[in-house]
C-alpha cells in the first residue's frame, strides 16, 4: 500500500501528479531551454492560471524562485531601506524576521507566544517601519490570520508596503492582491507538488521601491535575481537563469486542474474536513486542540497538543500507511501536525479520524 501523506510540507502529492508528470516526459520538458517559445507558453500558461485561480490583479508580477525562504531575503533587500516590522508567532515568522537581521536590516517585532494569533485591533506599527511582515499561516503553530485582519491592517498603512507569507495556505486563503503588495508562497504544500519552486508575487509599487532603492549609494538590492531583473524578464514570459522548468509547467497543470473544481469549491471541502478534524480534537481523549481562539486556527494545518508522547501516535499511524507531522521544534514530542491540503481527501481525513479513535 502507499502511503497517505498528512504532512505539513511536503505534503500528498496532486491526485493527477503522475498524469501529469507523464505528459511532461512526453513533451521533453526536461531538456528546453528557458530562452525557447516553447518555455515562454509554459510561463504564460502558469502565471494566467494563478491570476484566475487566486484572483491576481493583471498588474501584478509573478515570479518564480528556488524556494519561499529566498523570497524572504528578496522581499528585505528590495523593499526594506532601513527597518522592517515582523508578526511573529512561531518558527517560520521568527526566520523571515531574523532573515531580516542578517540582511542588516532595523527589524521591529510584535511576538506572541506560541499557539496565540495576532488580530488587527492589538497591532501597532512603528513610525518608520517601511515594510510589515504577515505570515498569513504559521506552519510551526498552526496558527493562522484572517484574512480581513490582515486587510484591516493594510488599509491603516496605506503608506507603507505590505509582504504576506501564504506558503503553507495558498491558493486557500481568500486574500485581496489589489490591496496587498506583495505575496509569496511554494508548492509543496496546498499544491501538492515535490519541493524546489517559489512563487513571488509583487505589485508595481514593490518595483518602484526596488528601482529606488538601487540608485541610492550604500544599499544593495542583491546581485541575484532582484525585482527589477526578475521583473524585466517577467514581461517576455522569461527568468534571468535557467529555472525549474518542470516545477512551473506542473504548477500550471495544477492551478488549471484547480480552476476547472473552482476555488471556491476547493475552499469549502477544505472548511468541511477542518471543521471535521477539530470536532473529533474536541472530544478526543489521545488529543486536544492547541490553538485556543477558534478564529486563529489553521484550516490547512492542524496542530494538536497530544496526551503522551507524540512518537507512538506518529508510529501507529505509519504502520496503517499514514504519515503525520511531528510537532516543531520544542513541541516536537508533545504535538503532531495534520495538513488538511486540497490532494487530501475527505475520505483520507474520515480514515485517518477512525485510526486515532481507535487508539484512545
């Protein structure tokens, strides 16, 4: 038997992965270059079916990089002159605000402990902070911000840019990217493709900042793939280097495989297995919720505080050919972490319920 992954990232591959990757071989992808027309279409065909499936504003650029964590030091260098404020509430928020560090940067931060989320009322953002940091999802706590918080908190700031980490929800979270200038998320998440390849999304304002930024002495915006350069290839369907070729075109064929279920189907079937999974932590006696305010909890990733050691659950589940997430870092032993992606199935979710009631 295969195995069904519930794990936060990787995660469970696309139902039509191998069609997919199938078609792929077929077509030589592997062996175009990133110059050919062929590979243009390719880049075309992704970036058209992100904006209809996440509703992308037409004067957005969409860009692909190695990984989300690169977009982090892209984001700082080309948007950030002197300081930068970060929400952080667990172990990805807590990077992008030390990436910030490392780039020498003036970093603020807003820190609640872990398993506690961040609502617009209690926000305030330093006078000359030029940039805030929202990380929409936190993979490490399965805490999540809503998305009308985070506009809420936009429209008080029109004057300052704003970057929000989706890598671990997207395309789930209904996010206004008119409003929002800058997004980024990878695909080996809610996409349900193999890690190597991460998607930026920025509006024009970001560009304008980074070509600011360039001609001042003393600041740097990168010497690898800043926005301008990403930006100037984008306009001819092009990147600056040899990308991953096969990553964008399997992109593609997911986005367009979700715009033919529909977002808004895709989301709902994703409020109705979270919903299923928390209802069954309510009343369980092996696991409990960990994040208490019902609207700060993760629709996508699930974290449960667990009554003994996490590992036996962890390793009963792998001897029925279910693999779910340890906790992280600290909570490694005393959680587990559930992701509830779009590839995971309802009736996954019902298999994986009824193997952990049958442990209590």
């Amino acid at each position: 038997m295969k195995n069904i992954y519930f794990t936060a990232g990787p995660a469970e591959l696309n139902p039509k992965f191998e069609e997919f990757m199938r078609q792929a071989i077929d077509e030589q992808i592997g062996s175009i270059s990133h110059r050919s027309g062929q590979f243009r279409k390719i880049y075309q065909h992704c970036v058209e079916n992100l904006r209809t499936l996440m509703n992308i504003p037409a004067s957005s650029g969409i860009f692909f990089t190695g990984s989300a964590s690169e977009v982090w030091e892209r984001i700082l260098l080309n948007l950030v002159e002197h300081e930068s404020f970060h929400l952080v509430n667990g172990s990805f928020s807590d990077k992008f605000y030390k990436y910030a560090i490392a780039a020498q940067k003036f970093a603020h931060k807003f820190e609640k402990p872990i398993g506690e989320g961040f609502s617009y009322g209690e926000i305030e953002v330093p006078e000359y902070a030029e940039l805030i940091c929202v990380t929409q999802n936190e993979t490490s706590t399965g805490v999540q911000m809503r998305e009308a918080d985070i506009h809420k908190l936009k429209r008080s700031n029109q004057k300052r840019l704003m970057a929000v980490d989706m890598v671990s929800s997207a395309p789930i979270p209904e996010l206004d990217l008119d409003l929002i200038d800058t997004a980024f998320f990878s695909v080996q998440k809610a996409f349900g493709l193999p890690a190597g390849l991460g998607v930026w999304i920025a509006n024009e304002k970001c560009l304008e900042k980074a070509k600011r930024l360039a001609k001042y002495d003393g600041v740097t915006i990168g010497a690898h793939h800043n926005l301008p350069v990403l930006w100037k290839n984008y306009e001819t369907y092009e990147t600056p280097a040899t990308p991953n070729v096969l990553g964008i075109y399997l992109l593609g064929k997911v986005a367009e495989e979700m715009n033919k279920t529909g977002i808004e189907t895709i989301r709902k079937e994703t409020d109705e297995k979270a919903k299923k999974i928390y209802k069954y932590l309510e009343t369980s006696n092996l696991c409990s919720i960990a994040v208490k305010n019902p609207e700060h909890r993760s629709k996508t990733v699930v974290v449960a505080d667990t009554k003994k050691s996490s590992k036996g659950i962890i390793e009963a589940l792998k001897e029925k050919n279910m693999i779910v997430g340890s906790g992280y870092g600290p909570n490694k032993d005393t959680q587990i972490r559930i992701s509830n992606f779009p590839s995971n199935t309802m009736e996954q979710i019902d298999t994986l319920l009824t193997a952990l009631k049958a442990m209590e």
